[in-house]
C-alpha cells in the first residue's frame, strides 16, 4: 500500500535513522527531501582521510549482520549488492596486561575451549548461556525491536511475558552472569558489550545478553574498504528509491501551523505532509520546536546518557606488532572507569580503551607497510573538552599502549586527528556531547525512552539513538523504519505493521 504522490515528506539528518527512514519512505511512493547540515552522508558514520589513509570516523564493530540484511531484502536487495562483508577470526582480542591477552575464537567448540582453560566447567556453562542468549536475541529482534513502544500493551501478550520471566530478562547483567562464571577475564569478555549499549553491567538488564549471542555466535564482521560502505550502501539504496538530498543545509526552523509541520531552511519554507527527525532529539526540542516540545529541559538532565568518547586517528609508518582488527585493553579496572563517567562524571583516572586497526584486514585503508589506528577511550558527558586535555590523555594511552604490547609507535605517527566532546556537539548538535545515545538501563528501554511521536506537532515522529530502540548501528537503521511507518500510518489512517 503506498501513498499519494501528492505527499511530500521531510527526513532530517542523514545518519542511518534517516537513510532508513527515507529509503522506506520513497518505497512507499511519498516525494522525499532529506535535508543534512553537514557535506555528505552518513552521522557519525563518515570518512577522514589524509596522506593515504582512511579512518572511520564512528563505527567500527559489525554485529548483528541479520539486521542490514533483513532491511534490503524489502528492497529486493542484499549485502552483497553493495560490499564485500568478512568475518573476522579471531574476532578480536582482550589485553590484561603487558603479553596477557585472550583471542576470541568464532566456533563454539574453540570458544568453550578458552572457558574451560580459565575456569573448568565454564565451558558447557557458556553452551547453555549462549542457548539462552539467542532465545533473548530471538525475542528481541522478533518481539520487541520493532515496535515503536507507546506503551506497556505491545509487549502484553502471553508469550512474550513468558519468555521475559524464565529468561530473568529484568535481573541485571552483572547478576546474571556471576551465576555461571567467576572468572574475571571471562566476566569481562562477557560484560564488554553492555558498552556498546552505554551502560553498566549492573545496570543494563540481562535481556541485553542478546547482544553476547550477536558477538561469539554470529562473530564480528568488516565490510572491506571500511565502515563506511554502509553507509554508502544506504545512500546509494536511498538514491535509487528517488529520495531528494540536499547537503550542507540545516534546517534552522519548523512552522507549527494548527500543529502540524512545514520545514524552513534558510529562510524559505519548504512544504511538507510530513516530517521524520533523526537530529538530536534534545537540539530539535530545544533548539527548533521550542515550545512545542515533549519533554523539560528537567527531564533531558535526568536521563541517564551513554558516554562520549575521546577518539585519536592515527596514521603509523610501518607496521605495529600484537595488535589484531579488533583490541580491547582492559589493563585497569571497569567498575573505576565506569564510576568516573557515570557516578562522578569526570575524566577518568586509569581509562580502558579500544584500538581498532583495520590495516591489519584491509590494505586499502593505509598506505603500503602502514597501520591505520583508531583509539577510543569512553567517556562522561558534559564535561570540559580542551586540547590540553586530550594531548595529556593521548601521551597516557599510548604510553600504557606501546608498554602492553611492546612496540614503540609514538615517534612514528605521520597523521594524528583528535575527536571529542566539542566535535560531537559541533558536528552532530550532540547532547551534553554522547556519542552513543541514552544508556539502556531497565528504566531507559522501550517505553521509558523518548516517544517516537511528537505529542504537540502531529505529522513529526522522531528516529535516532535518542529514542527507540537505542543506540547502535542496528537499532538505528530499526528506528528509521519504524519512524516511516508510523508516519505512513498517520497519512493513511492504517495500521503501521503494513510498512515493516
């Protein structure tokens, strides 16, 4: 069923959420202008490049494949369309300390293997929580994800309660897990996801071990040529379906006329049936619609936001030793660096980090012999961002980086580029300047996020990291969809199942 073509409809911001939301859109016949303030596709999935080589700005880790796949299937498309995906084995690597690492393996045979060599036993433990994982991975995917969560009914139905019960998908994750394994190193390996989802272990419900299924089952992948192909792979979808860009055009003003919505951009007022936002939520509420907003500036200080990040792009001449694609260094202790962005929001005093170097699997992203390093250390938001202050933290980390893995790396940086609280705030209106999202605790998940709908502009409905599902690349090529669907509804007066 589509609409009019009569219906012109306006997505902003050109980060999945919107690329999604977009490509639905134009699927379903509506005329699509996606306006974008910055110069090309993408959020916080661009591309830097300099003397050769290509960094991801944003993303790195590709989990859940199925969910990419699933989305350009609906267009009669695949994966394979647009790039070349491969799976990384090992997966990627955890460091403890200088030379003391583990490798995760990608069949289950190898994986029970590592368990049983920390901590006996573990190894049939892990069988049965990776069972249980992916019933949770299953419900989420199938049950949950995918509704746009106005309230609690959605999810009332017998069989999912049922399995949310025997699941113990409400117990937190740090509970869960120390049931079956006391191993520190396995506990880690096992908590290290909820990152990803801007959280603690303690905090962040065990139904997000669904995420542990994603990351030893499935394994982690790499589009070659870097993370950016998905994003170019969006786009070119969104090109084909006939949806209008425009670049480097911001949308400074919305005019609320008996409360619906015409987007204005440089003063000219662009008519529209119909508006879905993946900005900022907070930027566009504050910023833009103003009085017409859901929710108090009382409200947005009260959420519980996932970290920023202080990232370094470097490019390093010749080729740096231990290192794999994927490296996390938990060298220090979680529950310290955790309670420095969370409990007493401040820069941390022994941050862990994450070194990703994708020239280790792809030569095209580094010169010949070169490394391409991106360094990420989380991070509170809301606090001060200053050069000092990343230089001081760049000379800890790769003082802590060359002693763990042996290799002296600093007097041979060629290209060095800084991302941090101000650049997130500038480039993306970022709230207290996240990087990820809200944290998905038990009291931010489903209908305790912000609504997709806006309550006062009734043709306007939200998409991002700012609202359902949550954060990550999946989850906000999921939120698009289900912003286009519930805007279809609306113009249609139909159910929004019939565009999922």
């Amino acid at each position: 069923m589509s609409i009019s073509n009569s219906h012109k409809i306006t997505v902003l911001g050109a980060g999945f959420a919107g690329l999604s939301a977009a490509a639905v859109l134009s699927q379903h016949g509506a005329q699509v202008d996606l306006f974008e303030k910055n110069s090309g596709p993408g959020g916080r999935c661009r591309v830097y490049k300099e003397q050769g080589f290509t960094f991801d700005m944003g993303p790195s880790w590709y989990w859940m494949p199925d969910v990419l796949e699933k989305f350009l299937s609906r267009f009669d498309k695949s994966i394979s369309d647009y790039f070349d995906l491969i799976k990384l084995d090992p997966g990627f690597r955890i460091y403890f300390g200088r030379n003391e690492f583990i490798d995760i393996p990608n069949t289950l045979e190898e994986q029970k293997e590592l368990f049983e060599s920390l901590e006996p036993g573990s190894g049939v433990k892990l069988e049965k929580f990776l069972k249980e994982s992916k019933i949770k991975y299953d419900v989420g995917i199938s049950d949950l994800v995918y509704k746009p969560s106005y309230s609690i009914m959605e999810f009332f139905s017998f069989d999912i309660i049922y399995k949310m019960i025997k699941m113990n998908a409400l117990q937190s994750i740090h509970s869960y897990l120390r049931k079956s394994f006391k191993h520190p190193y396995l506990l880690s390996l096992l908590e290290f996801p909820v990152l990803f989802l801007g959280g603690t272990a303690k905090s962040t419900p065990s139904l997000y071990s669904l995420m542990n299924y994603s990351c030893l089952s499935q394994g982690t992948y790499y589009p070659m040529g870097g993370f950016y192909k998905v994003t170019e792979s969006l786009y070119q979808l969104a090109q084909e379906q006939g949806v209008n860009f425009h670049f480097d055009a911001p949308v400074d003003n919305i005019d609320i006329r008996n409360h619906s919505a015409r987007s204005i951009h440089n003063g000219q007022t662009h008519h529209t049936d119909g508006i879905v936002s993946s900005l900022d939520y907070h930027f566009l509420e504050k910023e833009i619609l103003k009085t017409q907003s859901n929710y108090s500036e009382k409200y947005w200080n009260e959420r519980t936001m996932s970290p920023s990040a202080l990232i370094f792009y470097l490019g390093v001449k010749g080729k740096v030793k231990n290192l794999i694609h994927h490296n996390l260094f938990f060298d220090e202790d979680f529950d310290e660096h955790a309670r420095d962005i969370y409990e007493d929001p401040k820069w941390p005093q022994k941050p862990l980090f994450y070194v990703c170097c994708p020239s280790k699997t792809d030569d095209s992203v580094a010169p010949e012999e070169d490394e391409n390093l991106f360094i990420l250390m989380p991070l509170a938001t809301g606090i001060t961002d200053n050069e000092a202050i990343r230089e001081e933290y760049y000379q800890k980390i790769i003082s802590r980086l060359e002693r763990i893995i042996d290799d002296k790396i600093s007097d041979r940086v060629i290209v060095k580029k800084s991302y941090c609280i101000n650049d997130f705030k500038e480039d993306y209106n970022s709230f207290k300047g996240n990087a990820y999202g809200l944290a998905n605790t038990l009291g931010q998940t489903a209908m305790f996020k912000p609504s997709m709908k806006s309550k006062n502009v009734k043709n306007l409905f939200h998409c991002g990291q700012l609202t359902v599902p949550g954060p990550g690349v999946p989850p906000a090529i999921i939120s698009g969809q289900l912003a286009a669907s519930q805007l279809l509804s609306y113009l249609n007066n139909t159910s929004y199942e019939k565009y999922l």
